[in-house]
C-alpha cells in the first residue's frame, strides 16, 4: 500500500507499506503493516511532509495487530 504526498501538482514524499503476518514460536500469528520506505525529495524537505504522510499511515494501518518502521528513510 502507498500513501503519495503532492506540493502543488508534484508528487514530493511517499510512505509504503506491506501485509505481513509475524509469529514468534507459537504464538498466534500478527497481521503485521511493515513500513518499508519513508521518502521526500529533499527540495521540499522540512516542511512537514513525512510527517503528514505518516500521519495518513498511521491512521490507515489501525486495524493491524502490529506495525513495523524499516530504517530505509531517505531524502531524494
């Protein structure tokens, strides 16, 4: 799943997350919205985007048992 960030007309930050399922011995299995990337051209870095774009991330995996953030978080 993807979540776009626009300044004006221009796609500028992006977040994207996955379904996993995690299980740790024999627990019960965790549906699971691992967030693998975290991005902004870095023109428009420091303007908050990232942060509304995780904020829209945050809102959109609630039903998940557990999320997860990768360290791949980059300016472009």
């Amino acid at each position: 799943m993807h979540v776009l960030g626009y300044y004006a007309q221009f796609l500028v930050s992006h977040a994207m997350w996955v379904n996993r399922r995690l299980q740790i011995g024999t627990n019960p299995v965790m549906p699971t919205a691992y967030i693998e990337m975290v991005a902004t051209e870095k023109t428009y870095s420091s303007r908050g985007l990232a942060a509304a774009i995780m904020k829209r991330v945050a809102d959109e995996i609630q039903d998940f048992d557990l999320s997860a953030l990768s360290i791949q978080c980059c300016l472009l």
